[in-house]
C-alpha cells in the first residue's frame, strides 16, 4: 500500500511540472543568421601570444615543445584588428579554459571557481573599460593585448598540471563575420622538480668575507617544486680554491675541500626500496618481487645541513679563495624506461586448456618495473644547483652577473611593456627583443664602488659563430611592468649621493630573425667587466658572467585582404586593393612585404606585378578581364621569408555595352546595358505590321493603334542565370510630334508591358521615347516593341481624393483603418488600401470606409496608405498613417501573491503585480475548480474586470449553506482590451452554516494553502469522540464480572 501511495504521488508531482511547461518553450527554435559583408566594424582575434601553443614534436612522440611549467603564472597575451572600415566602440574580450580531450568541461581552480574571465576591453565609459575605441585597421595596443580580469588588472592563471584548451573569443554586437573571433589553444601543463643548494658564511650569513682567522660556513640542500616528490643518493661536490688558506674542511673535518670532496645530502637507509617487479603474474612473496639496499634519502620538506670551515694563513696578507658546491647527480624511485624488460606471457592456454603443456599462445610484452636506475643531473631549475662562497685576507673586490632575462611581446615598434619574459631554456619569437641583464656589487666594501659594463653576446648554437655582440651598461625604456628605468650608475653604496647603486641594469635590442630565415637555437652569453678596477682587479670571475639557451621560432604572419571603391565597379574605374598582415614578431610590420595574385576573365592567374611594390594598398585600374565575381589574392611575407596563407576578397566588375540598331523606317534604338559578363550584347529591331485597336493594361476600355511596330532581339536573350544586370535604359527615335502623348510599350504572346513614356525632341520631326530598366533583373527579351499614342478619349485619374485618414489598434492583433473621401466619387472609383509596401493591394468599393487588417504582430510599425483609384490610375491627393500594433499586455504584469481576506459576506482578494505601466484593469476569474490559462481566455468561468488599476478585488460568497471553495486567477487589461491568461494562482474554502435569521453566517474560512478542507474536521471530531466511548468500553471489563483481573491496556 505505501509503494502505490508513493507512486501516485510520483505521478502526480510529474503531471504538475509537465503540466506547467508552456509547449512554446518545448518547440523554441534559436535562428542564427551569419553575414559576410565588412560594411562597418569588424574585429578579429589574430593571434594568441601567450600562452604559446604547445606541440608534439613528431619525431619523438610524447616529447613536447611550449610546455608551462605547473604553478607558474601566466597571463593571456592576445593580438586583435578592426578590420572593418569603422571604429569599433564596444567589445569584451572572453577567456575560458578548458580540460582538454573534447569533454567541453570547465577547469576550475583551487576554490571550485571556473577559470574563466571577461574582459570589457572597449566601450564608451572609461572608469570600466581601458579603451574607448578601436579605429579600424588598427590593432589594440599595437598588437599585444593582455586580457584583463573585471578589476582592470591582468589575467593571472597559475595552472596545475594537465593539458588544457584555452579558447579566447571576442563578444561585439558590432561584428558581422563570427569565424574570426575565437581561437582555441592547446597547452601542456607538466610538473617540475628542483634541488635547492645554498651556502652562507656562518658570522655574516652572506656569501663574502674578509679578513684572517677561522670562517665556518653551512650548506643546505632541499627540495622544490611543482609536487611532492622525493630523491636519493643526491650527489654534491664541494672544493675550495685560491689563495691564503691553510685548511678548507667540512664534515667535522673528515672532508678536504682543498683535495675536493663529495658528500650525500639525506639519511642513509639501509634498506631502501630499490628494484620491485610489476608484472601482473609475479608472486609477491618471492624473492624476485623487490630488491632493497642502501641509499641516501632526501623527502619531500627535509633539509640536508652540511657544516664545513675554512682557515687562513697568517702569514699571508693579500689572498682570495672560494668554495664551490655543485650538484653531480641524483636518483628517483618510479616506473621508468630505466626499469623496462621485455617479457613472455600467455595469452591462451591451447587447445588442452593447461599452462605449459606446449601449446600455450604467448606474447612479448615490455613492463616498466620500480626501480632508481639511471642517474639524473639536471633538474627543472638549474639556476640553483650550485652555491659559491668567497672570501679575502684583505679588501675584496667582485661584482657579478645576477640574472638575465628575454622579454618580447611588446607593442608596435616596442613600446610599452613586454608580455613575454623568458629565461634559459624557454622558447622565444623571432623579432623585436630586449636582452635585460642584472648585476649586483658583490665586494666585501660597499661603499668601495665600481663603475661597470656588460657585454652581450649571441652565438647560433649549431655552429653560425657569434651573431651579435653588445656593449651597454644601462636600460632606460621597455622595462616589465612595475621596474623603474634605469640610468647608468656605479655599483655599491655613495651614501645617497645618487651616483651609486647596489644593483644595475643593462638592455640591449635584438632581432632574433636579423640576417637569417628565421628561427634558430642560439646561446646568449651576458658578461660583466669593471671600468678602471683596482689594481687587483675582478678578484673572482666565476660570477662574471651566465649563459641561456633559447630555441627561436619565426611566427607566421597573418593576412586579410579587402577592395574599396566608390560604389558599384565598371570597367575602367579605379579600385583600392587593401591588405592587412599582422606578425607578432613584428608588430608594426616595417619588415613585412605583399604580393598580390588574381583570377581573370578567361581563368589564367595575373600575377600583378604592379601592386608588389605598392605594399599594403594598390590603386589599379580594372579593364575587361576583370569582369565579373572574381578573387583577388594576397600572400605577406616577413623579412625572414615565411609566408602567410593566402587572404582572398571577391571584386564585383560589371562591363558597360551601348549597343545600337536601325529599323528601315527610320527608328532607332539605342540599348544600355551594365552586366558582369564579357559576353557580347548586340540588339537588332525590324520593321513589324502596325497594331490596331490594342486593348492595353490599366488604360481603360479605349483600343489603340500603334505608331511605331518593331520586331525586337538581342544576343543574349534574357541572359538569366548566367550573369547578372546592373542597371539597363532604353532610348528609341522615330518620326512624331514633340506635343504627342507617346508611350513605348514591351509585348511578347500578346502580353504589354508599358517600359517608358519620357518624351524628348531630337529634331524638328524626330522625337526620342526613354526606358529607365533598372529595377529589371533581365535584359529585355526578344518581343515586340511599340509606340501608342494617347487619344482625346483617354480616362483620366479619379477627381476624388482621400480627405483624412486614422489607422486604431485594436485588442487581439487587429488595427482598424478609417478614411473620408475628399470630393465626389463617381462609377468606377474604387478605394486602394496599402500595407507597408503593398505586396497585395486590397481594393474595396467606393462605398466602404473601413479596413480591418488582422493577425498584426505585436510592437510591429506599419505604414497604412488609402488611395481613390479607377482604370487610369490614382489620384495624387491620398492618406497615409503609421501605427505600432498592440496585441497583448506590455510587459508582462507577472502578477502573484494571491491573498484572500474574509469580510462579512464578501472575499476580498488581493495581489502583487512587477510591471504594470500597461495596466488600466484587472481580469478577475474565480471558479469552484482549479483552471489553466485557455480556460481564462475562453471565459469558461466566471469573470470581472476591475473598474481601474487597484490591485484589489472583492468576491461575493455563496449564499447557499455548506462547504466552498474558489479558485481565483488575474490578469492584466491594457487601454485597448488585450487581457492576460493566467492559470489559478490559489484557492479559498469557507463553509456557510445553516440558516442563523439572517443568512449571514460564516464558519471556517481557510486559504487552501496545505490546510485542511471544512469537511474534514466534522470527521475528526468523529473518530475523536468514538475512539474515547472504545477506550471507556474497555477499561470499565476490568470490574465487571471477571474476578477482579486488572487489564493491561
């Protein structure tokens, strides 16, 4: 009983939600409608900058190229044009990425937020957006763009490890063309592992020291990284070298630094995992399922401390030395090609169903065992994989290289901030660099200062020799955000004189791509030298200098191509070939070159030579070969020699042909055609047999003979499909009076067409008819061409006008038109009625002077026009009216709340209602039984409509005795009737007693809100009154007559 009760409640809650699911919803159709015109604004996203694309080198599969290194920052770097022909003013700028593997799921962050952002890049209102405007053919910030956060400040994506889609989309409502707003990115995020060496010297925790005596020092090796991980048997060579010292140790003294020494940074474990089988068969109590043995083991968040002293000789005044910790290597413990064996497994027992009993399949497969063979010596951050101190008997002098860092991304001609920074081992674009160089004083005397330079120099890794050399020792512009520029100062400390600081920097500009075809491995080699040193000069050269490796590719350019004309083209017009190339290592595109290609008339390609050295725009005369919908290419070039895909635009060329004949009799015709073929167009007209008593088309009932009869043809026939007609006119000269009242009319099977009746003189007896054909899409036909002339008999226009005109709507769709005629109508007149631009006319009779137009769509303009017309036509003076249909209430009055409130015999019912500017009354409906909105419309129960727009409304109750209950729906009523539907929104129950003299008496009213209906509480009190008389029942059994027995109830 209690599955079927569930059950039917199931159904129940079901049919309601399915219930309330308006069938419009269900069949909602999204339309999308793309244009390719480039009237206008038009944004396109270019180029990602950054993140770089990573790639899959194909000669060695699961390596890649472009990695980022997990929990690193990262900012969205992007390149975007306006290449319309106006001023974008609106635009935001959409980041989202994605996992990557087509699941179209969101990544999220650390907190559970997806990572995506949008920028409002342009708009009118500076406070919140950081550009106003984008004028077209420019890139925003010169082609290197970073996205901002709804803040106003940069993107920053710390990604954790995976591979990742990073799609960049643009949102204008500006845009017509939507295949060039998106790109999607594909990026590898990998861990990264790193063993951290430091050294101090114990009395000054710094990295110098001067002067005699015992100095002891300490080492420190820990981990970093990406993610937890672990290492063993991490290698560490320690020696110390120079001038002065009598002893150099560590180790409590067992270690020689002078001889050079090794240490293991860990704890020794003895038994330590080294070697454990993974095949699925191997038996886990064997001794061939893992091997043990010592090995030096540094964890995850362990420090190895490594404690060493030095001591110098007395008997030396002047001395320097250093020691040296470098890493050698280290072991990791996992599943690697290290560990792999090959190994043969059955796959089939055979046809005995028994292992070894030689018909076993079997298979070789290799299985990538646990172990830590093999030896690693670099890990993800070499940069701290050595430590060095120095140290002096008497003044030390040093000054040494910090850092050095690329930076490119920056905006045309290399202005602003770069958006790229990368450093030894990273992959860079060809193109405009800044080489950023940092030294430091690293002397034993601060305010011993140093004047200083730094050279550069480029060597191309795979033997070119050096490629570039450069001497500076300052970087005053294109420095990264937040870094002051930098003029030249000595190193060390003046005692704020402002001739010295503690650090120095030094730029040099590079053009990775210069005098090569792009791209390349190169090393860059940053060494700094004092200017006039002391005498004993640089006393360590170690720390002079550092060198990064870089791998240089040449991004390719990117292309667009447009034509600009003043309107339609014709042959020998002037047309303006623009093209647009954007490379991202040369954002101003000084480098970039263009060569232009076409399609002819006849199909052969023209290679244009007169436009490549035009560059970006072409000023070209178009001739005969150019007719037609033909492309026009461009193909853009950097200075390295790579070259962009082709970018195409159509040029629309139509060809003019004037093209006369002479009939015998004299008459001339002399036909203009403008059309995009090169197919000849000829026409020729003959004398034909005059025609008499002509009834023609509109002109009454009065037949008419004809002045000129000609035969008519042309080369082309109608030409149709084949090209297209631009504009066409007629002109034909024959013999006749310049007072007549000529019209030249077009015939084929008895069929008129009247094509012109332009009158002008030509010569005393000659007078020439004109055709303007332009709203023709065909040429004229072959036919018959003819001159009628008007008789005295001729109809003439109505006498009666339209005097006033009103155009109403009305409640459901409808609009009603009135009219009044201005004059007398006679036989014949008729009203013309017109919708907007007339597709079918509605002619009603002279007598009527309304129209109702029905099935209007709501908040639709249209344009209403009533003329008085007959057989000749209409007269001028008519009425025109434009009205906006009003079909339903606007907007929605959204009204609920429903709350009822008993007084005397009457329910006062009240509501809330969001919008109700369009109101001027309630639609009140109520009815015993529940109702949906059709039932409302149809007025199927009863129903009211307020005096005005008070969201009140009383009901009167029953006068009849016993329970009730009404359920109660409103809508809005707007000024011209539209009502709103509404399904019942609630319910009241009240009961009437029976008669108390004066009817009036009320028991129980209850909004039926999940409370319980009058009827039931009778039942209660029922159950309530038997289960006492029951319960009296029993508990008297236990006195009467059963021996005094008490019952346990």
């Amino acid at each position: 009983m209690r599955k079927t009760v569930t059950i039917m409640l199931t159904l129940v809650m079901l049919a309601s939600v399915l219930a309330n699911i308006s069938l419009v919803e269900l069949q909602n159709e999204k339309m999308n409608d793309e244009s390719s015109a480039r009237s206008g604004p038009e944004a396109a996203l270019v180029d990602v900058i950054n993140p770089r694309e990573t790639y899959e080198d194909p000669m060695s599969p699961g390596t890649y190229t472009h990695e980022i290194l997990a929990g690193v920052d990262s900012n969205f770097v992007v390149t975007i044009q306006n290449t319309g022909d106006a001023n974008i003013t609106e635009m935001n700028i959409e980041v989202t990425v994605y996992l990557s593997g087509g699941s179209g799921n969101i990544a999220k962050d650390a907190l559970g937020n997806n990572m995506q952002w949008t920028d409002s890049a342009i708009c009118d209102d500076l406070m919140s957006c950081g550009v106003d405007n984008l004028p077209y053919g420019e890139y925003l910030n010169g082609g290197s763009y970073t996205v901002k956060d709804s803040s106003g400040a940069d993107i920053v994506w710390t990604p954790p490890v995976g591979a990742y889609d990073v799609v960049v989309e643009l949102d204008t409502t500006q845009d017509s063309i939507q295949s060039n707003n998106a790109l999607s990115t594909f990026v590898m995020v990998v861990d990264w592992y790193d063993i951290d060496i430091d050294m101090v010297w114990d009395s000054n925790n710094d990295d110098h020291i001067t002067g005699g005596g015992t100095h002891p020092f300490t080492m420190t090796v820990s981990l970093n990284g990406s993610t937890n991980w672990d290492a063993r048997n991490v290698s560490i060579s320690l020696l110390s070298t120079g001038s002065g010292l009598t002893s150099a140790t560590g180790n409590s003294g067992a270690d020689d630094l002078l001889a050079g020494a090794t240490t293991m940074a860990g704890v020794l474990n003895s038994t330590a995992l080294v070697w454990q089988n993974m095949s699925e068969n191997v038996d886990i109590n064997s001794s061939a399922f893992q091997t043990t043995g010592p090995r030096y083991e540094l964890n995850w968040g362990d420090t190895y401390t490594y404690s060493g002293a030095v001591e110098t000789d007395s008997g030396v005044t002047n001395g320097v030395y250093d020691i040296v910790a470098t890493l050698n290597s280290y072991k990791i413990f996992a599943q690697k090609p290290d560990c792999a064996a090959d190994e043969t497994i059955i796959v089939d027992n055979g046809p005995d169903g028994q292992p070894g009993g030689g018909d076993d399949i079997e298979e070789i497969v290799t299985i990538y065992h646990m172990c830590d063979d093999g030896e690693s010596v670099s890990d993800g951050n070499n940069a701290n994989n050595e430590a060095e101190l120095f140290g002096s008997i008497q003044n030390f002098h040093d000054i040494a290289v910090v850092d050095m860092t690329v930076l490119q991304g920056y905006g045309t001609g290399g202005v602003g901030a770069p958006s790229v920074l990368a450093q030894d081992g990273a992959s860079l674009g060809v193109g405009f660099s800044r080489i950023l160089v940092e030294v430091t004083h690293k002397g034993s005397t601060l305010t011993e200062t140093y004047d200083w330079t730094v050279n550069i120099e480029i060597t191309d890794t795979f033997g070119g020799g050096v490629v570039a050399s450069y001497d500076v020792d300052e970087c005053i512009e294109g420095l990264p955000a937040g870094m002051m520029p930098y003029n030249h100062m000595d190193l060390g400390d003046d005692g704020g004189a402002g001739g010295a600081n503690l650090i120095g920097l030094a730029c040099a500009q590079h053009d990775f791509g210069a005098g090569t075809t792009g791209g390349g491995q190169y090393d860059i080699t940053a060494t700094v030298s004092m200017v006039d040193p002391p005498s004993s000069g640089d006393m360590v050269s170690r720390n002079d200098d550092t060198t990064g490796s870089f791998m240089v590719f040449n991004n390719r350019p990117v292309a667009s191509a447009a034509v600009e004309s003043d309107g339609d083209i014709i042959v020998g017009d002037t047309i303006t070939l623009m093209a647009s190339g954007f490379d991202a290592d040369d954002p101003d595109g000084q480098s970039l070159s263009y060569n232009w290609t076409r399609t002819t008339s006849n199909g052969s390609m023209d290679d244009m030579v007169f436009c490549d050295d035009q560059g970006m725009m072409c000023a070209i005369p178009v001739m005969d070969n150019w007719v037609g919908t033909l492309p026009v290419s461009v193909v853009v070039t950097d200075g390295y020699g790579l070259e962009s895909e082709p970018a195409s635009a159509n040029v629309h060329v139509y060809n003019m042909i004037e093209a006369t004949s002479t009939s015998a009799s004299g008459a001339v015709m002399n036909y203009s055609l403008t059309y995009d073929s090169t197919q000849l167009f000829e026409v020729t007209i003959t004398d034909a047999s005059p025609i008499v008593e002509e009834l023609l088309p509109d002109q009454g009932d009065i037949p008419y003979d004809s002045v000129v009869s000609l035969d008519y043809s042309n080369s082309l026939g109608t030409l149709g499909a084949t090209a297209s007609v631009l504009t066409q006119s007629m002109d034909l000269t024959f013999e006749g009076a310049s007072d007549g009242t000529y019209s030249m009319w077009y015939g084929v099977s008895n069929q008129w067409e009247m094509i012109g009746n332009t009158l002008s003189t030509v010569d005393s007896t000659h007078v020439m008819l004109s055709a303007d054909m332009s709203s023709r899409t065909n040429i004229l036909g072959p036919g018959t061409i003819a001159v009628f002339e008007a008789s005295g008999d001729q109809p003439t226009v109505p006498e009666a006008g339209v005097g006033s005109i009103s155009a109403v709507s009305q409640a459901g769709g409808s609009v009603v038109i009135s009219w009044t005629a201005d004059g007398v109508m006679v036989e014949g007149d008729s009203f013309e009625v017109c919708i907007d631009s007339c597709p079918n006319p509605i002619v009603l009779d002279r007598t009527v002077t309304t129209y109702t137009m029905a099935g209007a769509t709501h908040g639709q303009s249209y344009s209403v026009t009533v003329k008085v017309v007959n057989s000749a036509g209409a007269n001028g003076v008519f009425g025109s009216a434009t009205i906006v249909a009003d079909t339903q209430v606007d907007p929605n009055t959204e009204a609920e709340g429903l709350t009822f409130t008993a007084s005397g015999d009457d329910i006062v019912v009240a509501w809330t209602a969001g919008d109700a500017s369009d109101v001027v009354a309630w639609k009140v409906c109520w009815d015993a039984t529940t109702f949906d909105a059709n039932n409302m419309a149809l007025g199927t129960m009863t129903c009211d409509v307020t005096t005005d727009a008070t969201t009140s409304f009383t009901i009167a109750k029953s006068s009849a005795p016993g329970d009730h209950n009404i359920h109660v729906a409103v809508g809005g009523v707007d000024s011209v009737g539209n009502e709103e539907s509404n399904n019942a929104m609630n319910s009241y129950s009240y009961t009437i007693e029976g008669s108390t003299g004066d009817g009036t008496g009320t028991v129980g009213d209850t909004v039926e809100d999940g409370g319980v209906p009058g009827w039931a509480w009778g039942a209660i009190i029922g159950i309530v009154v038997l289960a006492f008389v029951v319960g009296a029942f029993i508990l008297s059994r236990g006195n009467e007559g059963d021996d005094g027995k008490e019952w346990d109830y």
